[in-house]
C-alpha cells in the first residue's frame, strides 16, 4: 500500500514540474542528483530539491519518514488500518503544501505539525460519530494486539498518563524529538516540556513498578490475622492504620 502510494505521488501532476524543463546535464541538476545520491543529505536539502521539482527527493523522504509517521498514528489510534490511512494522507497534505514549504524549522518537525492536524481532524470525526450515530466501538483495543505481556502492560500505563504528558513522552521516546521541536508542535514554553517529561517519566515508573504497599497487603492477607496483646490498643472502627 505504502509502494502504491509513493508510484500515485511520484507521477502525480501536484508534483513541482517548475525545474523538470531544465537539461538534464545542466550543472544544477547534477549537483542536485550528487547530492540525492548521498545517503547523508539532510532533510532540509532534500525538501529544498522537491520544491525544486526532483521527484526522487520526494522519494527519499517518504522512504525515510514513511514507518516513523506510521509507528505516530499506530501508537495514537486503536486500528492500525487507520494509521495506514492517516499516514497516506499526511504525505498528500505535505504534497499539496510544498510549495508553500519555508525551511524555518527542521523538515521533521514540519511534518509531524501536519501529522498532529490529521490526527485532530479524525479523533473530531470519530467523537462526532460517536456522539451522533451512536455506534458501538467495534474497533479491538490495540493493547490487546501486543504480542507481550510487557508490552500490553506499558501500553496501558501510558494511556493513563495525562494527555499532555502522554504526547510529550512519546514525541521524546518514539518519535526521538528535541525538547525544542516538541515544545513548537505542541505550543508549549521549553522548560515546560522538560518537566512534563519529568513528570511523565515518573509517573510511568510508578505505574509500572509493582507497588509495594499492594504486595505487603497481598502476604499479609494470605497469613492468620494475630489476635492482639493485652498491651496494644484496638484501633477505633472505621480507621486504618
């Protein structure tokens, strides 16, 4: 499906065809192939030679960018048939917009903004038709499509985390983002991301970490409760100590 879609993009008439008129052999254009050929080419370089009309830097990025912005939406919607679709439509998004592209920010952080409004736009869709048509979620828990019992536990913990919190762990921790790209997709001031990662991070720990007080209770419940001495006090009822 992935392939399918980069041979619709490739040969589609939104590509920029401003620089496709140009001789092949005209010095501009073998810099840019040269360049393409370099597997280190940043980003940047390679969005700059797509607005230029070079189709295979289009292709470059969608290679490298193609499974990242698939793992954004599967770790974000319960069916992974609509993070593929999400994912298709946010490379058409990002085709359509090119032309308007300015090299501001890093190239991934651009591309993620306009992730972040696919996703907006379908959870509105999907609250609308639930609110509206009532329809029973039908749709599997992706926790339960883990294939580890681990792996189903950190998911569940992380779906408990604030909703704040909960996006920045996962721009830091799988998307691999800077605290400086997070902080300008989700609008936040630098030092608050910092401690809401904090946060989260904590707040992750303890929820997997088995908790210790339950544990206690677990070992003790199992034991005859001992009657008390003459010389301990009966708590009153209805207090715990």
């Amino acid at each position: 499906m992935q392939d399918a879609l980069l041979a619709l993009v490739l040969n589609s008439e939104v590509l920029p065809r401003h620089a496709m008129n140009d001789s092949t052999a005209s010095p501009s254009n073998i810099a840019l192939q040269n360049a393409l050929a370099n597997s280190a080419t940043t980003d940047e370089r390679l969005m700059l030679a797509f607005s230029l009309g070079s189709a295979d830097a289009f292709g470059e990025l969608f290679r490298r960018y193609k499974q990242p912005v698939y793992g954004f939406f599967r770790r974000r919607t319960a069916d992974p048939s609509h993070a593929e679709e999400l994912m298709q439509e946010t490379f058409l998004v990002f085709l359509r917009a090119a032309s308007r592209y300015e090299p501001r920010a890093l190239f991934r952080t651009y591309l993620y903004a306009i992730a972040f409004k696919i996703l907006r736009a379908h959870r509105r869709k999907s609250t609308f038709r639930a609110m509206f048509f009532s329809h029973p979620s039908t749709i599997p828990d992706p926790a339960r499509q883990d294939a580890t019992e681990s792996g189903l536990w950190v998911r569940r913990a992380v779906e408990k985390l604030d909703p704040i919190d909960r996006e920045v762990l996962l721009l830091r921790e799988f998307e691999q983002l800077s605290y400086a790209e997070i902080a300008d997709l989700l609008q936040l001031p630098l030092n608050t991301v910092r401690s809401r990662l904090f946060r989260a991070r904590a707040a992750l720990r303890n929820l997997l970490e088995p908790s210790a007080t339950s544990a206690n209770d677990a070992i003790y419940s199992a034991e005859p409760a001992a009657a008390p001495s003459a010389a301990q006090s009966i708590p009153q009822k209805g207090i715990r100590l």
